[in-house]
C-alpha cells in the first residue's frame, strides 16, 4: 500500500526521535564521538568566559581527545550541574572532590591535580588553630552542596554557615557575619581579587592547609555509556600525564 507524505513525515520524525533517545547524552557523528558534560562557574579552574575555559576544561579535552571525543560542556549552579548528571541528562559533571557518598552515586574518574583548601580569615582576626577542634566557637562558612574535606564536613560540632556561592561566601567573611570562610586558596583569591580589589588585602588564607585536593569527573550511572566514557577518558588522562601535557596546561594556568 502506497503511504501518504504526511504519514512518511511522521514516521520518519519518530525513527529520527527514538534514535536520539537510543543515542542520549553521548553520540557519534561519524566517527566523532561526543561527550557531554555539565560544570559550574568556578575559575580560576573553569568558566565559560575564560580562555579556553581554564585548565580543567583544557585538560578533560585534552584526555578525551586522545581517545577520539569531542566534549561539550554546559555550565550551571552547582546543585542543577550534579543533578543534570545524576538524572542522565549529561554524561558526567566536573570538578568534584572524592567522598564516599559521591563514589557510591556515580563512576569516578582517575583524580587529576587541584588545588590546597582551607580556610580564609580577616586579617584583623587573632585566628590560628592546629586542629578542627581548636575552631569550636567560631562560625565557618561554606558553600551548599560542596564537598570539602571528609573530617571537615564529619565535623558536626563546629559551627557551619551555608552560602549559595564562593562569592557570597567570600562576603560574608568581608562583612563580619562569618569568622572563617573555607575555599580553594586559588578561587578565594581569584574572586577576592576580582570583585573586592580594595578589599582583599584585608583577607588571607590560613596556615594550615587542609588538604591538597585532586579533582574528578563523576560520569553519570544512569547512562548506559558511563562506564565506557570513563575508561575511555582514564587512559586519555593517563597518556597527557605521561607526556607531559597536563603539567604544562597547570603551568600555563599559573598552578
């Protein structure tokens, strides 16, 4: 039986509509492959207004390109970046710091450099601790949905504040309403130095640190690709570290 244009249209509209559901986050055009990824606005280390979208972004394409993939990155509020991967509307979401909570939900990366965490304090403050318990009595802030440190966050006898943001955070501390404030020294000083410039003198970033911190990429477990894509990424990881490549692009991003 002969059908109708508008019945080839249709048909053709849903065989186009199942494939891309087939596809999902990930596909291939031609022999490109595509990754998807969701981030946040997080420079130093990632923005989609700085060049190249800084080293993180640099160097996840650089270890996917190894292996044939071109990324595609989106950027959004932290708490909407991780739940687009653990729904499976992205194949993953970037930078995270390791937890046990976070290793259970998703397929963790190998870990890649980062950066030192700790606290950020008025310079005007007599603050000093050798141990989390020394910090009982003062208020601390921190972002919502962040993962800091695994004694940090364990911590439930200290006082936490909960900002939306790095910066909030930051001007909390400048304002007096926090006593400490916890962030990447790198991204403390970035935002610090960029939106307070006559004010960020008046801030520092205390010793002790409180951990190095190494990044990962959490590819999503409602994917059906996501434990392939991670592989796949791992040994592009693994043949930039070898070669020097990822060293350079830290080095060219000032870490």
């Amino acid at each position: 039986m002969k059908k109708s244009a508008a019945f080839c249209g249709t048909w053709l509209g849903v065989t186009i509509f199942s494939l891309f559901l087939l596809m999902g986050p990930s596909g291939a055009h031609g022999n490109e492959k595509i990754v998807k990824l969701s981030s946040l606005e997080w420079p130093p280390y990632i923005g989609a207004e700085m060049e190249n979208q800084g080293y993180v972004a640099e160097a996840v394409r650089a270890a996917f390109e190894r292996r044939g993939y071109r990324v595609e990155i989106e950027f959004f509020p932290w708490n909407r970046a991780v739940a687009m991967a653990h729904d499976g509307k992205v194949d993953g979401y970037f930078p995270e710091y390791y937890s046990d909570e976070v290793a259970k939900d998703y397929i963790l990366s190998e870990k890649f450099p980062g950066g030192p965490v700790g606290f950020f304090k008025r310079k005007d403050k007599d603050i000093s601790f050798a141990k989390l318990e020394d910090l009982k009595g003062y208020c601390i802030g921190v972002v919502e949905g962040y993962v800091n440190t695994a004694e940090f966050d364990a911590a439930s006898y200290l006082t936490k504040d909960e900002s939306v943001d790095d910066l909030m955070g930051l001007k909390k501390l400048l304002a007096g309403r926090t006593d400490l404030f916890f962030c990447d020294k790198f991204v403390g000083n970035y935002i610090g130095k960029k939106n307070f410039p006559d004010q960020i003198a008046e801030i520092e970033f205390m010793d002790p640190i409180l951990e190095d911190k190494p990044f990962y990429i959490c590819f999503s477990r409602a994917t059906p690709d996501g434990q392939r894509i991670a592989e796949d990424f791992n040994k592009g990881l693994a043949e930039i570290t070898a070669d020097g490549t990822l060293e350079a692009l830290r080095r060219k991003g000032g870490y």
